[in-house]
C-alpha cells in the first residue's frame, strides 16, 4: 500500500505528462487543469488501496472516466465557431501551429476514438493497458485505435500526432 506522502511525489514527478493528455481530451487549457486537479482529487482519497506501481494507470483510468463523465453532463455546453481565437498554449518550441492542426484534428475524432489515440500514441500506454484505463476489450481499443488514425490519416496529421508523443 502507498503512503499518502508518496502522493506528493507522484503528483510532482506525472502532473506534467498528465496534463498534456486531458489537454489533448479537452482542448483547453484551464478545462485540463481543471480535469486533472479533479482526476487527482478523486485518487488521493483512494491512495492507500492503490498497490504500488499501478498509481499511474489508476489515474489515467480516472482521469478518462471523469473525462467522459463530463461531456455526458456539459455536451451542450460547447458552443462550435467558424474561427477559433488564438490561445497562449504553452509552445516553448515555435510549433503552435502543428500543435492547433493535432488538437483540431483530434476534436473531430469522436470522443472514444479520441481518448483511444491519446492513450496509445501520445501516452504511449500498450493495448492492454489502454484497454483497462478505458474499461473496454482490447479488440475495442484495436478497434478504435485503427478508425481513429484512419481519420487522422485522411486529415494528413497521423504522423504529425506520433511526433507530438515524444516532445
């Protein structure tokens, strides 16, 4: 069983990566901050019962499955534009643009085609462990996986998502 202390240190050595991951899910900064903070709200009050080495598959299992608990409840609150406005993402590396062409790639990819490509090409998790993170069959996630880089293909930003994986 883990130590509440070693919470800490899993929340400052993975916010991080976790947070480009709900970024990727929603598409806004704040949105992801505020869906990380919850994800990692819900698994400190479970830290003790989480067996040591599984903490992070346990968070990004809660963080989709808050994910898309959200978008049931506040689907009808996006509100679709013809022009996006400019945001300050974060680019310390001059590759907004490619950055803008993923993620608006990404949010045409329905919603569980989307958290399938996040979890197994920019978090870089297996096929069986994006099948438990996701509570669904790994022929699911197989599934999944090949409609959504299918998708991406045909928009021409599959190979432009693989290179984000690795910043």
């Amino acid at each position: 069983m883990s130590e509440p202390a070693d919470f800490d240190g899993f929340v400052e050595a993975r916010s991080a990566v976790l947070l480009r991951a709900a970024w990727l899910l929603t598409g806004d900064w704040q949105q992801a901050e505020d869906l990380l903070q919850t994800a990692l709200a819900k698994t400190f009050l479970a830290w003790s019962r989480i067996e040591p080495g599984r903490e992070e598959p346990y968070v990004r299992r809660v963080l989709f499955t808050t994910y898309a608990t959200w978008w049931r409840r506040s689907w009808r609150g996006e509100q679709p534009v013809a022009v996006l406005e400019e945001r300050d993402l974060h680019d310390a590396h001059a590759e907004v643009e490619l950055r803008a062409a993923v993620l608006s790639a990404l949010k045409r990819l329905p919603r569980r085609q989307r958290a399938t490509v996040v979890l197994r090409y920019y978090c870089d998790l297996s096929v069986d462990e994006t099948a438990e993170a996701l509570g669904c069959s790994v022929g699911t996630v197989k599934s999944q996986a090949a409609k959504g880089l299918a998708r991406l293909r045909a928009s021409g930003l599959a190979d432009a998502l693989q290179e984000e994986s690795h910043p």
